[in-house]
DNA sequence: TTTT
DNA sequence: TTTT
C-alpha cells in the first residue's frame, strides 16, 4: 500500500498563471508548463520535443504564482500527478491529468522578476516538512503558508 | 528551453502487463500501476487515495516486465510524462497521459518472484548512463540492452 | 540563491537504528543504508557495488524507525544532504556528511515488520506539506507530528 | 539488493571548474555547487542556509562543464552519491562525499553563457537511456558522447 | 485494476 | 501556449 508519486518539472510557463481565488481564503492557480527535451536524431538534425504539463498551485503557492510568476518565467516544480475525473454532458468518462505543485523554486534572473523592488530576497516558508531548500522566491506548501507570505 | 520532466513513482501494478511484440525486434508493454496515498481526515479516520498510472515500457524494460512484473508487483519507477494526441471518430481531440518508464527496480522479495528458479541475482543493463544502481532485477533503457538480458 | 538540494534512496538498513531521546521531547534516529549498484563489466562478470549512507532522522521519523526499522528493513527514503563540520582534538577541521530525512516509505511486506500487532494499517503525519502518498508505515517530517503517532 | 541512489540539485558554481584530461581521452572536471535555503527563524528573522556539494563530471560532460560552466553559473544537476575511501599519509581512514554528475541543464539565461558566439542551441547527448529531456547545453553522460559534442 |  |  505503501506509494511514491513524485513528479520533478524545470520549464518555462506558456502564459500568465489563472488565479481564481475561492471563499474561505482559498486560492487555487492554474498554469501550463513546457518542458522542452532535445536531441538530434539519426540523420544528425537537432529535434525539439515539448511536453506541456497543467499546473494547479492551491494557497500559498497559488499567491507567490499570482505576484511572481508570468507567461515565459523559468521554474523549478515539484509535485505530484493528479487525475480528474468526471462525466461529460454525454455521458462519457472524462480524465484530466494535473501536476499538484508541492514545492516550486524561480529560476528567473531576479531583474526578470515582476512587481519586485528589485531585490534578491529569498522567500520560503518556516514549514519544518518543507522538504528541501526554497529560496528565491521559493516556496512549499504548508500550514499557516498563507500568512507567510513576504509582501 | 531548458527542461527537465522526471517522474519518479513506487506502487503495485494492477495486472499483468500487457506485452507486445513489434516488427524489428520492439517490445513494448503496458501496464497500470497504483500508488496510493494514506492520510487521517479531520475526524481523525484513515482515508486511502489511490491514482492510476499508465506505464509504457520499451525493448529491454519491456522484456523485463514480460518475464518479472505481474499483478501486484511492487516496483521503483522512473520515467518522464509523456501525452499522446489524437484524434477519435467523432473528430474530437483526444490526450491520453502516460508515463514512459526509463529506470525500473523490483521491490518484491525474491520469493514472490515468477518464474525464477528462486535465485537472488540483480539484473542491470551496463549502459554507461545508467543513470544510477538498479540491482535485483532492476534495469534501464538503453542501447544494446535488447542483447543484455540475463535470461 | 535559489536552491533544491533533494537526494532519494532506496536500500537497506545495515543495523538497527540508533535512537536517542533528547531534551524537550525530541528524537535522533541514526542509521545507515546500503545502496546496492549492480552491472556487468567488460568481461561480462556481474559486479556488486554498495554504497553507505548516513541517514539522520528526526522527532516523528525517529519514532517511525524506532517502532518499525531493523538491520535489513528496505525503504525509500526521500531527504536533503547535510555537512557537519566540526574540529576534531587536533584542531583538524573535520566534515561528516549526512542524509537528513524528510519522507520514508517502508517497502517490507508487512508480515517483515517488527512490533506490530499484525495490522495492515497505514501511518502518515496529516501535514498538509506532506509532499506526497506516504503509506504503509510512511511519515513526512512535519509540525505537530510528534502527537500524530498511531500507537 | 535493489538500490536507488540518486541526487538532485539547483544551485550555483562557487568557481570555474577544474578540468583534467588524462590519458585515454578520459575527461573530468571537479566543481563545487552551492544549494542555499533560506527560511524564517522562529523571531521572523530570514536566514540563509548554503550547503556545499563536491561534483565530479567525467568526459561529455566534464567538456560541456569546461565549455559552458563558470563561477557563478545556475545549474540543474542529477546524479548519485559516490564516496572515495583512502587511508591519508598518518594511516587514518578518510572519507570524500562527491556528487557523481549523470545528468545536467544550465538554467542561466543565454546571454551569460560564455565562450559562445551568442547561439542558443540546445545540446544533449542522444544516448536512448538519457533519462529526460536536456536541452539548452543540457547533457546526460552515455556511450559515444565523447564525440557527441556540438562544437 | 494493486497493495496492506 | 513557453523557452533558446
């Protein structure tokens, strides 16, 4: 019964994240993210292959997505694969498959970074299960997150 | 353009996989694995959430699951998101969201293994990129491994 | 200054835990893992590799292993990688590098498992940073979690 | 006996890298990269926290490390953990924890990459067991790699 | 559809 | 739909 479902994402983001923000202090944000595999193939010609990938980022995360991130930033991701499922007007089963962000790290130069004054200032929440290092803007997922936000 | 696209999942497989023999030597199986997640509610009841995923396994991983993986099995995968697109009768766009398996370990106990003769021996490719240890039956995709199986 | 500084394993426990209980109700678990790295060479000779780690596991993670983990017990473990640095007697600067453990997941069949009353029952810390399934015996460091043991 | 051993980091180079040719077209590059977390104490002071972590990358890509990588750079790194035993010239047991580099992406933006005629080619090795997507000069050590550089 |  |  025991499982592991990790999913590890660097890619840049197809346009500005969709933030709908829900009662009871919820925020929940939506993005696509491309993850671009290269190669060249037998004939020695170089081959892009992009995988794009939906992203649901919930609290915390969803607010530094709204204030940070926008269409072309760079990010580090992690999470998990989520599947909904759901009956369309017909009848049909209907899946949609989503990446869960748990933890998210910007890897943008921080003069790309919108709405900043500029600085360098690391941010991260003081969850002790934040499962690694967040800096830059970065961030876990995590109890009282909502009140950690450093703006 | 950078991107990295790493899945990394632990569960049991919910049948035996589906093998399939291709022209010019390809193997590929299918075959759907469970990872399940446990948590207490508010309440305080346990509460067990299980996704689904649908592996895809090629050549020398196929042959692996072929011979090794059944219903049940427990298993170590790595792998990359992969979705393919199509269209179906109705002329509607369809996606289907797999994961192609590049790295495998077996985490039964030999005991439960099928078809051995109920030996311990690990098995892995040696590819130089290997990209990491991959004992017991273990193994990675990678060039030549067609030839490599110890079997 | 962005960082993710992430290591996973999966291996076996050389010995039982060391566990010591400090002041102020926290625990250290101290233990290390083998992981074993299988391949053959040139010659076609299969060749054994193992690797040690110093895992370090903290309040209810220490407890998990105290109450679950022994010599031999198999395990993924998922953590970031920490450098003590200390001077030794002869004013030698010394470093010792460890795995400090945010997530494990026990992948004994159940009937391995040690303490137990024979369940089948699954333990996670209700974190909402748990960063991912954790089942069977499987804890993520996280706040509160020390009352969050299920026996 | 299965093992998984595995390694993944975002960080910065803290110096150029130190690149060896030996003989045999053998290649290596030592490197050191910093991962830095940054959280908030319990007085709601931010603190940074750098951990230091030794890579050793060999032929394909200890030449794109020579090429590409300077002090300072921002990279993606995937790999496992090594540690080299010696006995130092008093007889004493010594140990050296080093990151064995298997995969990589850089994640600065073109313009800062030196060395290059303002290309933004994308390099990767098309090893098939390259276990992702690595583009940008992004590589994954493999067979015949030591001939599969771009430039 | 798995597993405990 | 991104990025280089």
């Amino acid at each position: 019964m025991a499982g592991v479902n990790k999913v590890i994402l660097v890619g840049n983001l197809g346009q500005d994240p969709e933030v709908k923000h829900l009662e009871g202090d919820k925020v929940v944000a939506n993005v696509s993210l491309a993850t671009t595999e290269s190669y060249k193939d037998r004939s020695g010609n170089r081959v892009d292959n992009t995988e794009w990938h939906d992203l649901e980022l919930w609290d915390g995360l969803a607010k530094i997505a709204e204030s940070y991130l926008k269409k072309g930033s760079k990010v580090y991701v992690e999470g998990k694969i989520k599947t909904d499922s759901w009956q369309d007007e017909q009848g049909n089963n209907r899946k949609k498959v989503k990446i869960r962000v748990l933890n998210m790290t910007m890897l943008d130069s921080r003069t790309d970074s919108p709405n900043t004054g500029g600085g360098n200032s690391n941010y991260a929440n003081n969850t002790s299960n934040s499962s690694q290092s967040m800096p830059s803007p970065a961030v876990s997922e995590g109890p009282g997150e909502d009140d950690d936000l450093p703006f």
